[in-house]
C-alpha cells in the first residue's frame, strides 16, 4: 500500500489513543464496512500497536450459525454521549474474545452482550433479596420456555458446560457474566448455540450428559446448585 492509500486511525483531541483503543477503534471500522481487516492490521503496525491476535475458533460446522470474527460482534453503546472508560474497553475485549471462543455468530452473540448490559442496568442497586427475587423470576421464563424438565436441566447444563470452556479459553469471562443480573435471555441463547454445537458434532443433543464434575456442571449458572 502506497503513501498516499496509507490508512491512518483516528486520533483523539488530547493526545494518543492507547493500543487497546486503537485496536477497538479498528474493530469498530471494520465493522463499519469503511476498512478491510488488512487495512487495520497495517494502520495499526504503522501506529507501532499489535493488531488484534487471531482467535482459535471451533471448527465444528454449525449450519446456518457461521461463527463470526471479533469485528463482526456489535457492542452496544453503554452511556448517553458514547462515553467509554478503560473497564468498558476491557470488557469489549474480553467479551469479543470469549464470543469468537465459543464459536458464536454475530447476532446471536451480539444479542448476548446487549442483553448483558441491559441486565446489570436492569439490577444496578438491587438488594440481595430482590437479585434473589429477579432471579427466581427469569427462572421461571426458562422453564415456561422449554416446559419439559428434562429438556431444561439438560440445556442448562449444557450452557454450564459451554461457559467453563470459553472459561478456560478466556479466564475472567465467567466473573464477568456473574456480576451482571441473571437473565433467561442470555441463557437461552447460549444454551440453544450450545446444543447446537453438539448437534453438528455428536448428532441427537438428548444423548448429551452431564460432565462428571458437580463444580464444572453447575458452571456459571449458580442457581443451579439450589
């Protein structure tokens, strides 16, 4: 690429962005359709940043749910005016992360991290008792929505199962979904790409078992212990 087709990322008004804004800041372009991930990459390497590393995604072919890269996800905004701060840049790069571990297509897992963030504004400054209630009642969404007991302990145990292996993939990721207010909308939509990542590899998702580890079963899902 020549001087003058050179890429250049934004900058901002009171000096350098770091290199984990920068690397959002391309992600975002890319997203945009206004750069290719190759003209990011070379912007970045032209700024003296490392581009965004290539995550191993499950080769597992999902059909119909192509697994989408770390520009594809979208982010939702997280307050008026666009502030970011470094702990939501962190997040945006943990969470990327961790939906490109776990082999998600760009809308279901941007669904995901949307409904995340709605859910910790949704119990910003609940009690205990009130998260307990919360819970209890997005509880009760699940097992209206998949009516069979059997079918509900096995789809949340495989979300469980699904979550402690992008855990290991990416340590963090489940404090992360912990500390945000139990929601039955993200736990469907990880429970169903699980079951549908078992699907496409060992066929009839009712053949699925439960991980011999009490811990590893129950996962993230903490309620499930109760």
């Amino acid at each position: 690429m020549t001087d003058e087709t050179q890429i250049k990322l934004p900058q901002a008004d009171s000096g350098p962005f770091n290199d984990e804004q920068s690397r959002t800041i391309a992600n975002d372009l890319i997203a945009a359709g206004r750069i290719t991930r190759e003209q990011a990459d070379e912007a970045l390497i032209a700024e003296g940043v490392k581009p965004t590393p290539t995550i191993e995604r499950p080769t597992v072919d999902v059909s119909g749910f192509p697994a989408a890269q770390l520009h594809e996800f979208k982010m939702p905004q997280w307050a008026e005016g666009g502030d970011v701060t470094p702990d939501h840049i962190e997040f945006d790069k943990q969470i990327r992360t961790a939906l490109v571990a776990g082999g998600f297509e760009k809308a279901i897992g941007s669904a995901v991290v949307a409904e995340l963030v709605a859910a910790t504004k949704r119990t910003e400054g609940m009690d205990d008792s009130a998260l307990e209630l919360h819970t209890r009642s997005e509880l009760i969404k699940l097992q209206k929505l998949w009516r069979d007991p059997d079918t509900y302990q096995r789809r949340m145990g495989m979300a469980a199962q699904l979550i402690d292996e992008i855990e290991a993939k990416v340590p963090g990721v489940k404090q992360s979904i912990n500390s945000a207010g139990f929601s039955a909308a993200v736990v469907a939509n990880i429970a169903l790409h699980a079951e549908r990542l078992y699907t496409a590899k060992h066929g009839d998702p009712t053949n699925w078992k439960a991980p011999a580890s009490e811990q590893q079963r129950r996962g993230i899902f903490k309620e499930l212990s109760k």
